[in-house]
C-alpha cells in the first residue's frame, strides 16, 4: 500500500507530507516539549515552519531534476519521518535554517555532474554554505565537500579552487552590512568561536544516546548495502551518492560537536540518509521485500515517538 502511494510521483505525495509536518511541528511544539509562544513569537515559528515545508520541496527537487533516485517520492517520505523519530530537531530554530541553506548548497553541487557553468555552481554552493554557518558556524565544514566536488569534476582549473574565496567576501560584505544596520558588529566575534559543545547529561540520557547509537549504526550498515548494490549503477550516480555521502560524514561530524540541550543539527544527516534509504528501497527486487522495508520505516519513527512523548 505505501509503495503504491509513494512509488510514483504524484503531486498528492507532497501535500500528504507536508500537510502531516504541519501539523506535526505544533504537536511537537505545543503537547511534547509544551512550548508558550507570544503572538510575534507565533508568527516567527511560522516562518520557520514555512522554511521547513519548502525544505521538502527542495529535497524533491534535488533528488528528481538530478535523477539521483527513481521516480518516486520516497526521498521526502523518509526525510519526514526522520523528523518523527527525532522530533527534537523541530524546536531548534537555527538547526531549520542551516538545513535550509545547505539542501541549496547540496542541489549546486549535485548539478555539477553536468559540468557546465562550474564556477557559478561551486560560488553558489559556497555562499549557501557561509549563509548556514551564520546559524552553526562548525557548518563551515561542509566547504570540504565543495572542494571535494571540484576536485571530482574539475580539478585543473585553478579558479575553481578560488572561487569559494570570493564567495567568502560576498557574504562578509552582505553580514556586515547587516549587522552595521542593527549595530551588532559583535557577532562574528561571539558566533565563531568553533567550541566543543559536549553535555555529559544529554549523552547519558539512555532515551537520546540509545536512538543516536541505533541510527548511526543503521546508516553505516545502510552505507554498505547501498555501495555493494549500486555496483551496477551508472559512474555518475556513484559519484553523486559519494558526494552525499560526504555531506552526511559532515553532519555527523557536527552533531557530535556541538549537540547539546536545545541544539539538534542531527537534521542535517536527513536529506544524505533519506536518499540512501531511498536507494536502498528501490535495489530491492521483490514487491513484497519493499513493502515490508517500507512498513518498518514507517512504524519504527511513530513506536519510538510515541514512546517518548507518553514514557
């Protein structure tokens, strides 16, 4: 039943997806974590919610302009339910919106498999990713990534290398502007500070710590499967799945550095994860083996939240 739904690329795939995150954010909002907002308060989660129902769209794109998977919608099924098993992610407001920035920052970087317009597509990615460190400075870590890709497709052109230095100062003279209009020069010196957040009591919560452990596990055995069978695949959805691999390493990276009480960038790892998941659900043969995969996705995240909003 939820591959005959979701198999297929029917616009109703997305306004079930976002229709269930909508309402989703409030429960998590108001019933798990109790959270009272004032009226202006109210009106900026809106935006934040409205940022996170684009981010999905966004995913789609990416996964379908690039061909990365099949024609389905699986990619924005997982990246939803990713958001139920650690709904956490849905109160940090920075988390959102450096997600935000770097899915852009991913959709640049994928496209570069064409090879044309190389430059603009490394500047782009480059300044989405400065954008996101604005809200998670160890985010300035995913410039790895974009060094990588150049190195994978373009490597002897000298002024690919120099072109995220250029979209360094784009964004140092756009912030600044900024932050002289709201007299808060103070900022870059306060937000790049590249500290270890590391909070003993959030790791030794059995309830976070246990499901951090499962879904790393599951993402290194997921990693596996998925290389040994794309063996067959194209060189060119090989190369893309290493880059988003690469930006999965790096959200992981970043969890680890700085997750704390109040900060989740673990949402970071769900576009990487939702397109391997999806991957490895369309490597499967059998109708029946997919339908099972698929139920288990979807009932784990809804057992597991509802264990922690009722335990």
């Amino acid at each position: 039943m939820i591959a005959s739904i979701f198999g297929k690329t029917k616009p109703v795939n997305h306004i079930i997806v976002v229709t269930f995150l909508f309402l989703f954010y409030w429960l998590v909002h108001f019933f798990l974590f109790k959270k009272v907002y004032a009226a202006e308060e109210i009106l900026w989660q809106t935006v934040i919610l409205g940022i996170l129902l684009f981010s999905v769209l966004i995913v789609d794109f990416i996964v379908k302009r690039n061909k990365i998977t099949l024609a389905n919608s699986y990619a924005i099924l997982f990246f939803g339910l990713l958001m139920v098993l650690f709904p956490e992610t849905l109160t940090d407001n920075h988390a959102i919106l450096c997600n935000f920035f770097v899915l852009l920052a991913i959709r640049r970087l994928v496209s570069m498999r064409s090879l044309k317009n190389i430059k603009i597509k490394v500047f782009d990615a480059s300044l989405w990713i400065l954008f996101a460190s604005l809200f998670y400075d160890w985010a300035i870590l995913y410039l790895i990534v974009v060094y990588i890709t150049i190195y994978i497709y373009d490597p002897k052109n000298l002024k690919n290398w120099l072109v995220p230095f250029a979209a360094f100062c784009a964004v140092l003279l756009l912030s600044s502007g900024y932050l002289v209009l709201t007299d808060n020069l103070e900022f870059f010196r306060s937000h790049y500070k590249f500290s270890i957040l590391f909070v003993p009591e959030y790791y030794l919560n059995w309830v976070s710590s246990t499901k951090s452990i499962i879904y790393v596990l599951g993402l290194f055995v997921l990693n596996i499967l998925t290389f040994i069978q794309l063996g067959n695949a194209g060189v060119g959805k090989i190369v893309t799945t290493r880059i988003i691999v690469f930006f999965l390493i790096i959200g992981l990276v970043i969890d680890v550095l700085v997750n704390s009480n109040g900060q989740y960038p673990i949402i970071l790892t769900f576009f990487p994860t939702a397109v391997l998941m999806t991957n490895y659900i369309e490597l499967l043969k059998r109708e029946k083996f997919r339908e099972i995969a698929l139920i288990f996705s979807v009932t784990i995240p809804f057992i597991v939240f509802l264990s922690t909003m009722f335990l």
